[in-house]
C-alpha cells in the first residue's frame, strides 16, 4: 500500500458497517463491555501513566493496532508484558518514543538512511531495527544487539508518551499466537483481567502492524511489510530494500501462523471461489467466507463478509474481518486471494500467515 491513511480512527468505515448480506447473528450477545476499558481521556491517560510508573501494563491504541505496553526502562516491567501475552520472552518488543530526537537514548549510531525514513514518516507506521544502546535490556531486545523503534502518530498513544516521558515497549495486545487486536474490545476478549486498564481509542486506522526495516549493518532490509510500501521507502532511500532471507535478523511476527484465526483458512482465488464453496456444501461443511469482488451465491446462507475492494480499507478491517469470521463457528474460512501489486503485498503477508498449517510456530 503506497498511501498512509490518516492517524485519527474512524476515517474509514467501522468493520462490520458495510453490508454483510447473509453474515448469521451472533449464537450470543456480545459480552458487556469488561471495567478494564476506558475512554481514553485525559484522566484515563493520566490513570494509565501512573501505572506505567508503578511498573505494570497497559493497553493503549496506535494507529497500527493494539499495543500492550510497559515502561521500556525497566526489565521487571517488560517482563509482566510476555506473561500476560503468554509470549516466549527471547522475542524483542518494539520501543514505542514520542519523538524522534529520544532516539540517542536506545541506539548507538543511527545510520543516514534511518535517519531520512525517520524524518519522512514518523509519527507514522514505521518500525526501525537498529543497534542498541549499551543500556538497553534484554528483556527488550531479546538478547539480540538490536533494538526496534516505533514513533506512533495516533492521538491517544502520543498523549501517553509525552506525559510517561519515556520508552513504552509495546507488542501487540494479543494474546501470543492470535490476531492483532484493532479495537479495545479485541484486547479484552484476548487478555480480560490480566490487563489492569485498556485505553479506548476507537477501531485503529491502519488495521495491520508497522513496516520494519532493519538496519542492521547499514544495510536497509523489509524485516515485515506493512501501511508504508517499499516503493515509498525506496524513494526516501534512494536505492532498494532488501528482503529477509533465512540469515535476516530474528522478528519472530514474521513466523509462520502468527497472525492465525482459530478456524482453519484457505486462500483461494477469486475464480476458484464459487466451486470451491459448492464442493464444500456437498460435504456439509459450514463455511466462513472473506470475499473481496466475489458476489454470495444465492443459495448460501452461512457466514459471509464483502470485504472493501481498495487496500487501505481492505486492512483496516482486516483483523476485526478475521476475528468476525472465526467466531462463526464454521468449519472452515475461505479467503479470496488479493491481488498480485505491492500496494497489496502487507496484506499478502498477513493472508499468507494466517492460512498457514496447524505444524506452524507461532509466536
Ligand atoms: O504496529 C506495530 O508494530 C505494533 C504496534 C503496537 O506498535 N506492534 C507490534 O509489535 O506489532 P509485535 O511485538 O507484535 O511485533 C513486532 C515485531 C516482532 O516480530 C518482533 O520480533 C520484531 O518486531 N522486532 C522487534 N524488535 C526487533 C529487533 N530488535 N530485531 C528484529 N525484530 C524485532
Ligand atoms: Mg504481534
């Protein structure tokens, strides 16, 4: 995707508002809201600094998605992440900063080119992989020489970090294994209680995680696509990204089945759509189906979801799509494969991820 919706929520209809002819209700009401999530004022965001003061995590929206966050500074803090996440603790976390001058703090050395993709799109969906600081935790890093760097855009998670004042590590706020959460309510249903408060900022405008680009050894490399195309880094960079190979720096989200529903799903192509459903009704199968361009059968009455055509829209209700689709139930989710262009390569990956076998590490 070339084009970086805007940082407020809502600029994009809600998962779930366009028409979603055949889509069953629910078996259940939806569970009342939990007390953990808040609206996310100025006096919940005051609530939730004290806490990251205090050593504990929160839960706070960022243009991406979720993010479970804890003081950066402080390793027992990071740690309470990994256990509430159920989340094996050798994985690095993200630091998230309010601005990019903090940078100095975390690394050593940040390379020209990170620099001018820092100047171009922070705040913003970004994510940079460089050397660490000496001072910087292994309970961040991972125990790798590295560390990521995201400057979020979205209003709440910068009013968190101006008035915290310092690094918030943040992975997603999903329980290890599942899909990104995109609304306070995803973070509920994933982590309930073990999350003492969820900041509400209303659904995430991105939809999918930040682009990571490592510079590891001055060379830029696509550790994971995301809103930001490479075409759009390549041109800030002046030359080409390269592209993980086996020997790429360890980002345990780029493994397989990482961003997995719990329902089996299958990628197919949208020519290949109505047969395939056909073959499965015979079986008696119940079907969940994410189609983009491929018009519901007449005579199929399980779950269906017309997801939007464009790529921007297409992620933003991406994961809320997934987790709506899981929840039917059915036997199995059918996919329509998204075209083959790089404005659709993030969501290629996250596709390609969340149709992977059961074998699969997830992280
Ligand atoms: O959009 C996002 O990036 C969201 C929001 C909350 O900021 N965060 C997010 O974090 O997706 P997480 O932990 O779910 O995914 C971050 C990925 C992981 O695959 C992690 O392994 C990788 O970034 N990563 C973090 N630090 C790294 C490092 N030093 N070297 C290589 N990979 C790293
Ligand atoms: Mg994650």
């Amino acid at each position: 995707m070339s084009a970086v919706p805007p940082a407020e929520p809502a600029a994009l209809s809600e998962p779930g508002a366009s028409p979603t002819p055949g889509f069953p209700p629910a078996a259940s009401p939806p569970p009342p809201q939990p007390t953990n999530v808040v609206d996310a004022d100025e006096a919940a965001i005051a609530r939730a600094v004290e806490l990251l003061r205090a050593g504990e995590v929160v839960a706070f929206p960022t243009e991406t998605v979720y993010g479970l966050g804890a003081d950066a500074g402080r390793a027992e803090a990071v740690r309470k992440i990994f256990a509430a996440k159920g989340r094996p603790v050798d994985h690095p976390v993200i630091v998230h900063l309010h601005q990019a001058v903090e940078l100095a703090n975390w690394t050593r050395g940040v390379p020209v080119g990170a620099q001018k993709l820092a100047h171009s799109f922070w705040p913003g969906p970004l994510t940079l992989v460089l050397p660490r600081a000496v001072n910087v935790s292994d309970a961040v890093t991972g125990g790798q020489d590295t560390v990521g760097i995201r400057v979020p855009s979205h209003p709440v998670a910068r009013a968190l970090l101006a008035e915290f004042g310092g690094g918030i590590a943040a992975p997603s706020a999903n329980r290890f294994g599942r899909i990104s959460p995109t609304t306070a309510q995803h973070v509920a249903e994933d982590l309930g209680d073990s999350v003492s408060i969820i900041l509400d900022g209303g659904p995430c405008a991105v939809g999918i995680e930040s682009t990571i680009i490592a510079f590891a050894d001055d060379e830029p490399m696509l550790l994971r696509p995301g809103a930001i195309g490479a075409a759009d880094l390549e041109r800030v960079l002046g030359r080409a990204l390269r592209v993980p190979t086996s020997a790429a720096p360890r980002a345990p989200g780029t493994l397989a089945a990482h961003y997995a529903p719990k329902t089996a799903a299958t990628l197919v192509p949208p020519g290949a759509l109505h047969a395939e459903l056909e073959q499965l009704a015979e079986r008696d199968e119940a079907i969940a189906v994410l189609a983009r361009t491929v018009t519901r059968p007449p005579e199929f009455s399980d779950a269906w979801i017309d997801a939007p055509t464009d790529p921007a829209a297409y992620a933003h209700d991406l994961y809320a799509n997934l987790r709506a689709l899981d929840h039917a139930n059915a036997d199995a989710i059918l996919i329509e494969a998204v075209p083959a262009g790089d404005e659709w390569l993030a969501i290629r990956d996250r596709l390609e991820r969340a149709t992977r076998g059961e074998d699969d590490d997830r992280d």
